[in-house]
C-alpha cells in the first residue's frame, strides 16, 4: 500500500497543476461602464451589448442561451457588458436601442450586429460569431 501513495500524490499534484494552468473557457459577463468598454474597444477585443431588465422574459431567454453558449471555446474572448434598462437610460439612449432585449455586438469598435427581441438559439449564437471576425 505504501508503495502507491507516492504515485497517488504524484498525480494529484498533476491534475491540480493542469487545473490551475487551463484557461478558462467562458464568456465573461460584467455591469456595464464606460471606461472599461472604451478601453476593450481599444485593443480590438469581441464585446456584446446587453440591454435587459430583471422583469423582462425574453431577456431571460436570452441569458439561457449565452449561457448555454459561454463554454464553447471559441467564444471564451467575449466580453459580454450588461445594461440595465431601467437604471442606464443614458446608456440606453447612446446605443440608440428602443428596448429592452437588445443585443448589440462589437468587434473593437466597429458595430457587427445588433438584435432586439431575438430569443433564439441560432440568432443569438448568429450575432456572437459576428464579433469574432
């Protein structure tokens, strides 16, 4: 029995050092702010607009869906900025967006796509891809 444990811990140091090494494979969602969107425009790097609000259902689908699609990895550089549609009017209103539901994609600075109302898997997943280009 004693013989196994050096090989036990040889190779639970290995999964831990593999682990900690691995890129996280995730779309990153943060609150909207001005600064940090600028300054990710700035290098270039695939952003989505999100305008929601908590009592909107399609807003809600639409959160489903970016979470079904926040592991694939080819969508683990996207950032994903969330607006609140009651609370940003300002916001709001500089990203020209009528309502709650929009999606806007960016890649750096340039608009790809927007969305409003779209609660689809293959639209949403449509628009993501636009910022990847």
């Amino acid at each position: 029995m004693r013989t196994w444990l050096p090989v036990k811990l040889a190779a639970l140091a290995f999964s831990m050092l593999f682990t900690i090494a691995a890129p996280a494979l995730a779309l990153e969602m943060k609150p909207y702010d001005a600064a940090s969107f600028k300054a990710d425009q700035s290098t270039g790097k695939p952003l989505l607009i999100m305008i929601g609000a908590p009592w909107c259902p399609t807003c809600k689908a639409q959160e489903m869906i970016l979470d079904k699609l926040k592991d694939k990895p080819e969508y683990q550089t996207v950032t994903v900025y969330e607006v609140d549609f009651d609370n940003q009017k300002d916001v709001v209103k500089g990203f020209n967006a009528l309502s709650q539901s929009t999606l806007i994609a960016f890649k750096g600075d340039k608009e790809t796509g927007r969305t409003a109302g779209d609660a689809s898997f293959p639209g949403i997943e449509d628009l993501l891809t636009t910022t990847l280009n």
